[in-house]
C-alpha cells in the first residue's frame, strides 16, 4: 500500500507536437492511477479553468494572430496562471495528482523555440506562471511529424480544420519538425523532468510505457494494488 504519509501528490505534464496521442494517454493515465485508489484530476492548457478557458477560445480562433507570438506567450502565461492558481496547487495539495494535456513547456517550444520569441520572455513567464509549481514528470510524445500529420487529418478533415479555426495545426510540416526539435531539446536540457517516448505505436503499447516510465520516476507506485 501507498504510504500516503510518505507520498505526495504529483504533477505530471504530458507534451509534444499535433497528432502524437497525448490526450489518450492523459486520460488512460489518470484511469490506471484511479484503479490503484490514487485520486487523480486531468486537465489540459490551454484551459482546465472557466477564465483558462476564455482565453484558450480567444487564442484558438485565431484572435491574437495578429497580436504576434510575444503578446501569445503572455496570454498563453495569463491563462496558466490561473490554472495554477486554482486547480492545479489546490488539488495537489488536497493530495490529488494532477495530469495535465500540455503545460509550460508548450509555450517554450511553440512561441520559443519554434516562434522565435525571446528565451528571456519565457523564462519570466514560466516564473511568474509556475509560482513554484514544476511538474515532477514530464512525458514527451514523440514523434516524426509526417506520420503525426496524418494521424491529424485522419482524425479532422482540412474543411473542419478551417471550421474550428485551429490554427496552429495548419503550419507547414518544416515547422512542425523544428517544433519536434524544439520538444526534443527541452528534454535534453531538463533531463531530471523529462522522459522521451516514441509515440508511434499502439495506444496499449503507449500506455504501458508510460506506466513503466512513473513506477521508475515514482518506485512507491509500483507497489500499489490494482482494483
Ligand atoms: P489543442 O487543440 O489542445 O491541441 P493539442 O491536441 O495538440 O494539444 O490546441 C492547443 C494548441 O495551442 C496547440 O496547437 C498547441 C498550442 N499551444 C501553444 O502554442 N502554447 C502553449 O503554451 C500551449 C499550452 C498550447
């Protein structure tokens, strides 16, 4: 059994480029932590807030365009501040692990890394963002983004593509393997926080690699019943 009084809570963050599976394995992950009486909350950025929300509505339409990848980094962090705020440091320390579908690491690597905005800006950002709340794990789903490109268009067609308005998947295919590379490079740079997985296999593969990767970052879990 867990030893609850010796555990705590942890914050894990799943990353990567469109199409790569993230939001299965999010939601396989807090299921397979639900059936070992670990409580769990998922979430997802931009968003997991109504205020989050708002702003993920106003980004993903395309109403910031405009505004540039600097003025997007700072909505982006705006966001993610109340995220923090009110879901994420609450349910951690009520002694609920969150899952989140994407974090900080997304703006580094979109607005970044791959968008050119300054590193300084980000890391004030994060920063401010954060206020102390690093994830403990970080999976990154990788993978080549041709074959992530048509995962994506398999799962929406161009028209509901130019119907949703989500813009950031319409970029070209050069600039999703500079985003890959953005990911990549995260991971190298934190290696502690991140574990890289090759995302293309079986969601069941997937899930079970994940798994292995917490019961080798989080050894009390492995010892934990399952229902
Ligand atoms: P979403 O539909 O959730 O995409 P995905 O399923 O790939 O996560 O849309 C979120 C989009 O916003 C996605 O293209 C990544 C982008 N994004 C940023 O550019 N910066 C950020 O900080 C975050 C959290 C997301």
């Amino acid at each position: 059994m867990l030893d609850r009084t010796a555990s705590r809570a942890r914050f894990i963050t799943f990353e990567g480029g469109e199409g790569v599976g993230k939001s299965t394995q999010v939601k396989r992950l807090v299921n397979s932590l639900s059936r070992r009486a670990i409580p769990a909350v998922r979430t997802r950025e931009p968003g997991g807030t109504p205020k989050a929300e708002a702003v993920r509505a106003f980004i993903l339409q395309g109403r910031s365009e405009q505004w540039g990848p600097g003025a997007e980094a700072v909505l982006f962090a705006a966001a993610r501040l109340d995220h923090v705020n009110q879901l994420i440091a609450p349910n951690l320390s009520s002694g609920r692990w969150v899952v989140s579908d994407r974090f900080s690491d997304s703006t580094r690597a979109y607005q970044g890394l791959t968008g050119g905005v300054d590193v300084k800006l980000i890391d004030a950002l994060e920063t401010l963002a954060l206020d102390g709340h690093k994830p403990d794990l970080t999976i990154i789903l990788d993978m080549d983004p041709e074959i992530a490109f048509r995962r994506v268009l398999e799962r929406e067609t161009e028209a509901s593509l130019v119907a949703t308005g989500d813009r950031f998947e319409k970029e070209d295919l050069d600039w999703h393997r500079r985003l890959r590379e953005a990911f990549l490079a995260i991971a190298r740079n934190n290696v502690e926080r991140c574990a890289v997985i090759p995302a293309n296999q079986s969601e069941d593969a997937l899930e079970i690699e994940v798994w292995d990767v917490l019961t080798r970052r989080f050894p009390e879990l492995a010892a934990e019943p399952v229902a």
